[in-house]
C-alpha cells in the first residue's frame, strides 16, 4: 500500500512540474531574451517597421509561430535558424515573457483611417472580405485563447507585409486558410488602408 502512495505522489509531483514547465517561466524568457532584442528589443516592441513587435501578444500565438518558424512550417531566412534551436521550454519561457509586455501604441495615417476602420469593423460584403474585428477584437487586442493576434499598435509596415504574403500563399500558416481567404480577396489599397488603421488602433 505504502508503495503505492508513493507511486502516486512520485507521479503527482512529476505531473505538477511538467504542467509548470508547460506554462512557461517570464523570468526565464527575459534571459533567454537577449538573442531576440537586436530586432524586436529588450521589451518586444521594435523599431524597425520591418520587424513586428511582440510585446503583449497571447502565449498561444508567440508559441506557434516560433514553433512553425522551426519546422519550417512559416518560412523566414532570419528567424528560421534563430528558432531551430529553441527547445520547447525556451518556446514557452520567450512567450510568457513576451506576452507579458505591453505593446506600445502607434498612429494611422489619417488619409486612410475611414477606408481602414471601414474594412476592420465591416469589412467587403461586396468582394466577401469579412472584418477584422470578428477575430481581432473591436480594440484590435485579439483573442489569446483562440491564438489570433493582437493587431491594435503593430506596425503599419509589417502588417501589409503578412497580408500581402497571406494573399499571395507565400505564408500558409493559418489554419483553415482562414487568413488567405481573407487577404486574397482584398485590394491593394484596403490591405494598406486597414494596415495602417490597426497601427493606430488602441
């Protein structure tokens, strides 16, 4: 009986830490870090419009991507090597840390604000472009637990970028083809228009 017990408690305790580990450790991932910050910084928010920013984005989604960065399931020649020798632990204690971030707020360009909120808060009933705050939230924070991103405060640059590469199937990612369907129907300029509304969305 005794043997038991202790079976189980052994047991118990093996299952309490891999849970732990699991969750991902924000103290661990600010260590681990410091390979990320000459593109995204030291508290995810880049600089470079090139590069997005990483800061307050949901675990599920921080954890995915790096995930798909390293089997090859997202295809990038900088992050791909930078990812491959991420463990899962380093996975989950760079997205704990991440997410723990706020991400700073940026501006839209005011030119293209009404075509842009058009297009997040209605989308194209027209062409079949749904909008964006069904997944995306009215406050463009996205929704953590389904894995979609938040949108509210990336850069303009970088967002055009990835809708254009969903379009064209160069980024095959989303599940379902959920955002190829999406960005494939839209035009040029609504993909610049709600790129840059999303910017200055807070």
């Amino acid at each position: 009986m005794n043997k038991w017990l202790v079976f189980a408690a052994v047991f118990y305790l093996a299952g309490g830490v891999s849970q732990a580990i699991a969750a991902g450790d924000a103290a661990a991932g600010k260590a681990a870090s410091a390979a990320c910050a000459g593109c995204h910084m030291a508290d995810g928010n880049s600089v470079n419009p090139d590069w997005p920013k990483l800061a307050g984005q949901g675990v599920p989604y921080l954890t995915k991507q790096l995930h798909d960065f390293k089997d090859g399931d997202r295809k990038n020649a900088t992050m791909a090597p930078m990812a491959m020798g991420l463990s899962d632990q380093d996975i989950n204690n760079l997205a704990a840390y991440f997410s723990s971030q706020t991400m700073s707020q940026g501006a839209a360009d005011k030119d293209l604000v009404d075509l842009g909120q058009k297009i997040y808060r209605g989308g194209n009933p027209a062409s079949g472009v749904a909008a964006c705050i069904g997944c995306h939230g009215p406050n463009g924070a996205g929704n953590p637990s389904a894995g979609f991103p938040r949108l509210a405060g990336q850069h303009a640059k970088y967002v055009e970028t990835q809708l254009h590469n969903f379009a064209s199937g160069e980024r095959n990612n989303d599940a379902g083809k959920m955002m190829r369907n999406i960005a494939g129907k839209m035009t040029a300029k609504e993909i610049q228009a709600v790129a840059s509304y999303v910017q200055g969305l807070h």
